[in-house]
C-alpha cells in the first residue's frame, strides 16, 4: 500500500507538472488510451482531442496543489487535491487511476471551480 501511495504520488505530480509545462508529451505516458475528462464547470465530457489541445495550448507554470489525498482500492485508485494559479482562486480535482500491468493509469479526470 505504501508503495503505491509513493507512486500515486508520483504521477500526480507528473500530471501537474504537464500542465506547467502545457505538455502533452509528459502527461500522455500516465494516461489510458480510454482516458476521459468531464468538465465539472459546464458539465461536459470532452473528446479526447480537446483535452489534448487544452494542455498543450494552456501552460500554467505557476499552478499549485495542496490538500492531496489518495485513496487505494485495491486495483483503483483515486487522487484528489486542491488547486490553484492565483492564490484565492481554486479549484478541485478528482483523477482515477486503474492498476495495470503496466503500472497506474489515470482513465478519469475532472475538475471543478470552488467557490
């Protein structure tokens, strides 16, 4: 269990360092051919495409995280935190991963303004 919380935590910051970096490349090793994203503002699931053009197209070098939990089930996983650009200004994701035999894949996303 610990090993895999290290790992979790890896890819996590992994993912947001694609952001950072609006890189697709970094994000693309981690993520299900499947992988979706819903979009918690509008309520919208994106093609994959889009959200592919959305990283590469945004970086956001100042991002940051904070309250990270990671909750393991056995082969799911589910990573949430707290996030922001502008101090003030958050928002929250969800990410589920599934274990492979290839490793920890994330097959879900979404993410939600906080008021």
């Amino acid at each position: 269990m610990d090993s895999d919380i290290k790992e979790l935590t890896e890819l996590n910051e992994q993912f947001i360092d694609a952001f950072r970096q609006g890189k697709w490349e970094v994000l693309e090793p981690i993520m299900s051919p499947d992988f979706r994203y819903l979009d918690g503002k509008s309520g919208e699931v994106w093609e994959p495409q889009r959200y592919i053009d959305n990283v590469n197209s945004a970086p956001l070098p100042t991002i940051g995280i904070d309250q990270v939990v990671i909750h393991v089930d056995g082969n799911t996983a589910v990573v949430s935190a707290r996030s922001f650009v502008t101090e003030g200004r958050y928002t929250r994701y969800v990410d589920t991963y599934e274990r492979r035999p290839e490793g920890w894949r994330c097959v879900h996303a979404c993410l939600w303004p906080l008021q």
